[in-house]
C-alpha cells in the first residue's frame, strides 16, 4: 500500500511538471507543499508531547530542569540555521531536545513564578487556537472567538461588580497597565490623540512603592516620564499608605502639576499585598482622578466568596488589570482589561478606523468587529483559552482552586513556624510566603549587620543547588532593604501538602553545611 501511494504521489508529481506553467522559472502547478509528509510530522511530534510533556507534568520524580550553561545548551541544540532544511527524523529529535532542557513549569515543584502547573482545557483550547491560528479583530475571520471574548469580559466585569463596562485581552498585564494609564490620559486630555504632547500641561501619576515595575515603563513610554511617577510609601506589609497618597497629590497640585491617575495594586509581586481600594477610592473621587487596579495577580481572588474581601472596593475603579493565565492557570498569555465606561471610550481612544478592515457597510454588525479597540492589528484568542477552563471546571471549580492554593498556603506558614531555621518575613495574606533559611551555623548569632551580610549569601547558594539537582524551582530576592529572601508562590492543583513539606525538607539539605 505504502508503495503504491509513493507511485501515486511519483505520478502526479510528473503530470504536474509535464503541464507546467511557469512564471519566473516557478512551477505554479497544484500545492508545493507535501501535505502528508507534514501531517505525519505533526501526529508523530504530538505523541512526543503527549508522552514526554503532558504525562508526565504531574511526575515528581522528574526533574523540574535538567541544568546546562547557556554555551553548552547552545551546542547541545544546534541552534545553527542553515541552507537546507534537517530531516523530520532531526526535527523529531530536535522537538524531544526542546522539552528536555526547558524548564517544567508544568511540574508540581516549580514555584519560581506567578503561574505554574498545567490546565488540561485550557492546554486543548491553545491546540486549537494554534491549529486554527486566528486573528481577533473581525467577526468574519474570527466569528467565534470574538463571540467567546464578549462572553469572558461580560462575566469578568460582573465579578468586579459593575453593572456594564467594557474590555479587551492583552499580551501581559504591563500592556494592560499601560492601556489604562493611556486611556486615564486620552479621558483627561483628548486632544492629545491628534496633537500630542506639546502643549499639555505636567502630568503626574500615583503609585505604591510596591507596584509592578511596568507602571513606571509605562510612563517612559507614553511620554509622561519616570520623574513624574510619585511613589507612595507602603506599610510594613506593603500596602499603599492612602494618608501618602493625599499629602502626595496635594504636593503635585501646589508644584503646579496636573495629577491624573492612581494606580493601585491587589496582589503585589514579591509580598502579595493588597492596597486598601476603599480609602484609595475616597481620595480618587475627591480629586477626580482616574483609578486603576492592578490585579493581575490578586483578581482571581474575586471567584473566592471566602477570599474576595482582598479587593474590597474593587467595583469603584475605573480600569482594572486582570490575569487569568497566574492562578486561574489559563496559560500564558491570557491578561484582560477592563474598563468601567460602557460609552465606547476604549474604542475612542485607540480606534485608528482602518479602512481594509473595519469598514462599516459590512452585511453584518461592525460592532462586533472589537479589534479597533487595541494598539495591535493581529491579536492572539487569548479569551478562549479562560472561557475552555471556566466551561470545564464552572465557577465553583475556579473558586475552589483559589480556596485550596491559599489554604496550601496557610499549612505552609505553620511548617515554617515550626521548623527551626526558618523565619518568615511576614503573614501572608495572599499566596506569596515569603521566608529566610537560616543555616545551622547562622543560628546562635547575633543579628547585626555581620549575620545580614552572611544571611544574604545563603539564598543564591541554595537555588544554585536546587537549579543543578532539578528537583525544584523556588524565586529569592532581597526586598526594600531586606536581605535575600525566598518567594514561595503556591499555584498549581497538582501541588499537595507532601510538596510542601518536601520544598522545606529540600531546603535545610541543600543549606544546612552553608
């Protein structure tokens, strides 16, 4: 049978050439493309997938990486690209090569990141989202995920707990900062759409010292500038101070400045802090500034009855930044906007009116053509990704993975207070456990500049450690003038009470000698 396909395929090859039409000495006879061959390449790829990703993401006993230094992994892969194409037997084993020295976020013991661990859905809605490869800017290229979009956004603001609003998905929660602090900006001064920034007054924005970093990228880049970012001073716990905040824009006012946007932060990055929405809201309201809340790491807190009160106050934003793909584990990227206004402002704001793809005497409704409402042109289905999983598991599946990863959390800072040699920074009150390990030898000693000096070595040693046996993956940092710490971040279902005691376990033996 393989014989004659190969006869046939041989036959019709030579048809083609015998009634070639050449243009430029190309041959435009019938496909160039070997569909089979390319669909064999794909069955055969995804059983590699399947066995050596997929079936084993659960897997404790393998390795969360296998470590190389970035000059060997460069020969290891044979990154060359040369001017012939490598075999699909190459290729096969290129793709197994692939897998075997990247990192397993996937793994149970991969705590190195606001995501981890592997949805099962939501991994199938990115298959066909990549089969498919859709653009989400018009209904008629993309009926179904623009569809699926409108139906995540709408459940979405009703989780905040607006009666309408709008929203787009964006590649990463600092793209949807950097859209709210936009829109903040176009609300305050239309003009400055058309004719720029000349001639607008100082603008001055608000945010606590704890915010994500791209909240200052963002002022770089719309043109606001880094010196006009006032930082406000957090508590102990890293919440924005909202008495700061009031001394800071009446500051602004007094230097002649024109204060216009607060960003706020539910979940920061390192401790896991929520600002107080409420009283920040108070401040907002009395001086007609723009609320934004950046939630990309706490919003999934909204789906928790028992947790929700982290945002309290969230409904009186005007935008709010929102990140499914950490611990809804929606898949990176997965990140909404969500906007307040219901009077098309987004749309006003970034809408370019392209004629070639939102014409407007189209033979259906061009108001679901949404994608006029992003800075990009080609935008990734993104939404249906969160919608597969939220269809899978409903919102009581969702909220229970929320209750579960911060009860994880909460077993995990009762170990750490029982264990000697480890000392929390803090009560967590999110699903950031932020701890020191203390080393035997460290123990006895006073606590003065010399015992900080020696304690800042010790984390850097031990993810050496952990990195070059694989056995797990765990962030450290040091942090407004506290010595290296680590950053346990509980995610993932496949993660259990055993991982837990194993990440403390696995810590005192890769440091007791430090």
């Amino acid at each position: 049978m393989v014989l004659d396909a190969e006869t046939s395929n041989q036959r019709d090859t030579l048809q083609r050439k015998k009634n070639a039409i050449l243009v430029d000495g190309v041959i435009l006879n019938g496909p160039v493309a070997d569909s089979k061959a390319g669909e064999k390449f794909v069955e055969e790829a995804s059983k590699i997938i399947m066995e050596e990703v997929i079936k084993k993401a659960a897997d404790v006993t393998e390795k969360v990486c296998e470590w190389q230094p970035p000059e060997k992994l460069k020969a290891l892969l044979d990154l060359d690209l040369k001017d012939t194409g490598e075999t699909h037997q190459r290729l096969l084993q290129l793709c197994q090569d692939v897998i075997r020295f990247s990192v397993k976020t996937n793994h149970p013991r991969f705590f190195n990141q606001l995501y981890a661990g592997i949805d099962y859905y939501s991994l199938v809605a990115r298959f066909i989202t990549e089969a498919l490869n859709p653009s989400v800017y018009t209904y008629e290229v993309s009926p179904v995920f623009l569809l699926v979009e409108e139906a995540v956004l709408k459940k979405m603001i009703e989780f905040i707990g607006w009666e309408e609003g709008d929203g787009i998905f964006n590649p990463g929660g600092s793209v949807s900062n950097m859209y709210a602090m936009n829109l903040a900006r176009y609300k305050y001064c239309p003009d400055i759409k058309e004719k720029g920034l000349s001639g607008m007054p100082r603008l001055v924005l608000f945010t606590s010292e704890e915010c994500h970093y791209s909240v200052k990228k963002a002022a770089s880049f719309l043109g606001i500038g880094t010196q006009n970012v006032y930082f406000i001073k957090s508590d102990e716990r890293g919440k924005m101070i909202p008495e700061e905040l009031e001394k800071q824009v009446q500051r602004a006012r007094k230097e002649g400045a024109a204060p216009f946007f607060v960003s706020a932060t539910s979940g920061t990055t390192v401790l896991g802090a929520f600002d107080p929405l409420d009283e920040i809201a108070d401040i907002c309201e009395r001086h007609d500034l723009w609320l934004h809340v950046d939630a990309s790491w706490g919003g999934s807190a909204l789906l928790s009855r028992k947790h929700r009160k982290l945002l309290h106050g969230v409904h009186r934003a005007n935008s709010v930044a929102w990140n499914p793909h950490k611990m809804l584990m929606a898949g990176i990227q997965c990140c909404a906007l969500l906007v307040k206004d219901s009077s098309g402002l987004l749309k006003r704001c970034y809408s370019a009116q392209a004629s070639y793809l939102f014409q407007q005497d189209k033979f259906y409704d061009v108001n679901y053509d949404t994608g006029d409402k992003s800075i990009q042109c080609s935008r990734r289905a993104d939404a249906f990704k969160f919608w597969m999983t939220w269809k899978a598991l409903g919102t009581a599946g969702l909220e229970e993975r929320v209750n579960r990863a911060l009860a994880l959390a909460r077993y995990l800072v009762d170990e750490i207070k029982k264990r000697d040699g480890f000392q929390l920074l803090l009560e967590p009150e999110y699903a950031n456990i932020c701890f020191w390990y203390i080393p035997p030898r460290l123990r006895n000693m006073e606590k003065g500049p010399e015992f900080w000096e020696q304690l800042h070595h010790v984390a850097p040693i031990i993810k050496e450690r952990m990195m070059k046996k694989g056995s797990m993956m765990l962030g450290y940092q040091p942090h407004c003038g506290k010595v290296n710490f680590f950053r346990q971040v509980i995610i993932s279902p496949q993660v259990s009470r055993e991982d837990m005691d194993f990440l403390l376990d696995e810590i005192n033996l890769l440091g007791h000698d430090l």
